[in-house]
C-alpha cells in the first residue's frame, strides 16, 4: 500500500513539470530592471535579453537582464533604442519603455487574457 502511495505522489509530481502560463507569469513577476539604454546587444532576438546602460537614480553601470531563460522581454526588442528607459518592476506584470516623447506599456497577459 505504501508503494502504491508513493507512486501515486510521484507520477502525480512529474505530471506537474510542465509550466502554465501562470507559471510563467510569476517568473515575470520576480523580474525587475530600471536601466537607461547605452548598448544594445548585437543578437536581439534571443532568450537572453541583456541591455547595458545607466541606473537613473545611483548613475551606476548596470544591465537590464532577464533572470528566467525565456523569450518574454525580446519580443519588445524592435521599440527599444538608445537612449530609452526600460521599467520592470518586481511583483508588476507591465515593462515600460519611456522614449523622448512617448511611454510604452507592455503588459503581460496570460493565455492572451489580462488577470484582474
């Protein structure tokens, strides 16, 4: 009877590997970057998102890194530019990219459909 149990747990617990999206949303959610854009990776269409820049408030160094290995901040690669404020702050699902003139907002959606 004790084996079977354990079997049970077992095939119950591999049986969960397989992320959902509200998985992948509390990945999102411990992610949080503030950084002013001064280079701009060469390969920007990669899982590894990692912008180079300035903090705007120390003035340090510092890079604007994904921390999970997955896709979700090189989809908004193609609005990014020199000189643009990325904004991911942890616990938010929105990345916002504030431009000279114009704020981006990037919210992330599970299943195509916002949580409330």
């Amino acid at each position: 009877m004790k084996r079977f149990i354990l079997l049970s747990l077992s095939i119950g617990l591999l049986s969960c590997n397989n992320p959902t999206c509200f998985d992948y949303e509390n990945m999102y959610k411990a992610d949080s970057c503030v950084v002013i854009v001064k280079e701009i990776p060469k390969d920007v269409y990669t899982s590894s998102f990692d912008y180079k820049g300035i903090h705007p408030f120390t003035k340090k160094q510092c890079s604007c890194k994904s921390k999970k290995n997955y896709r979700r901040w090189a989809d908004y690669s193609p609005y990014i530019s020199i000189g643009d404020t990325l904004i991911k702050r942890k616990g938010e699902l929105v990345f916002s990219i504030h431009k000279k003139d114009t704020i981006l907002h990037f919210t992330y959606q599970c299943g195509g459909k916002g949580r409330k």
